[in-house]
C-alpha cells in the first residue's frame, strides 16, 4: 500500500464537545468531532452524533475531494479486521462516508488506540491517516451520557 508522504506529518486534535441550540434544552443536539490536519490543513474530520434525544448515535468521517469514491473508505481500530464504507455523498468540505455506531464497533472505539482510515485518490494514491481515540471515552459521556 503507497501512504502519501504526509501521512506521517499529520496532527489530531484531541475529541471536542459541539454544541447547537439552547444549552440544556431537548433542542440541543450535541457531537464530539476530532479534526486532523496536515501543515495547518484541515484533511479529515470524523463527528459522532444523534439526529434525535434517544436515537442511536451515528458517526461520519469526511475526507478530502478528489476521493475515488467507488474505493469507499476503509476504517480499522488498531489491528482489528478493516471496514469498509460507502461513501455518502461529496460537498465543499470533501467526501462523507456514515458510519453506524454498533455495540461492539463503540467498544473497540473506547478501548482502542487509533482508528486508522484510508482511502484512494482520483490519482490512484492511497492515504492512510489515524484518529487518536485518547480521551474518546470521556468525550463521549460526556455527549450521550450527559442526560
């Protein structure tokens, strides 16, 4: 597998908590995203969200455009066995691929390391960067636990 050259330059930011709509209210709807970026560079963005209070919680990673998108996007944490995922659709901001959010697939998410994704570019050159799942857990209850 070719890992492009900046794979190994990228930075994840630590998960954060997002908020929209009245703070404490059943109008608030509440995600925790983590950001990587290369040379100040946004590339990949992965969210964990529900639509609804009470709705099981789904995830979607976003990678940049000029993705192949019939390649899809394959996600593993650590060593487990890779996933991998259609991608949804493509905007300004890149390419999203849905992600559901099963019981064992949040277990490995909580006690894993890295969740690795990798995919192809319209050039044929496949990239393969890393969302660090330090502090994951805490992030999370603090999103669907919170209430």
């Amino acid at each position: 597998m070719f890992l492009c050259a900046f794979a190994s330059a990228a930075m994840a930011e630590p998960w954060t908590r997002q908020c929209q709509g009245p703070a404490g209210t059943e109008a608030e709807r509440c995600s925790l995203q983590q950001i990587v970026s290369v040379d100040g560079r946004v590339v990949m963005t992965a969210s964990f969200g529900s639509a609804e209070p009470g709705t099981v919680p789904r995830g979607v990673i976003t990678v940049p455009l000029n993705t192949k998108l019939a390649s899809g996007l394959a996600i593993r944490v650590d060593e487990r066995p890779q996933t991998i995922l259609n991608f949804a659709f493509c905007l300004r901001q890149g390419c999203r691929a849905n992600i559901e959010v099963t019981e064992p697939f949040l277990k490995s998410l909580k006690s894993g390391n890295s969740l690795h994704v990798t995919w192809i570019g319209i050039d044929g050159k496949t990239t393969q960067l890393r969302f660090d799942l330090n502090g994951f857990t805490t992030a999370w209850d603090t999103v669907f636990n919170s209430r």
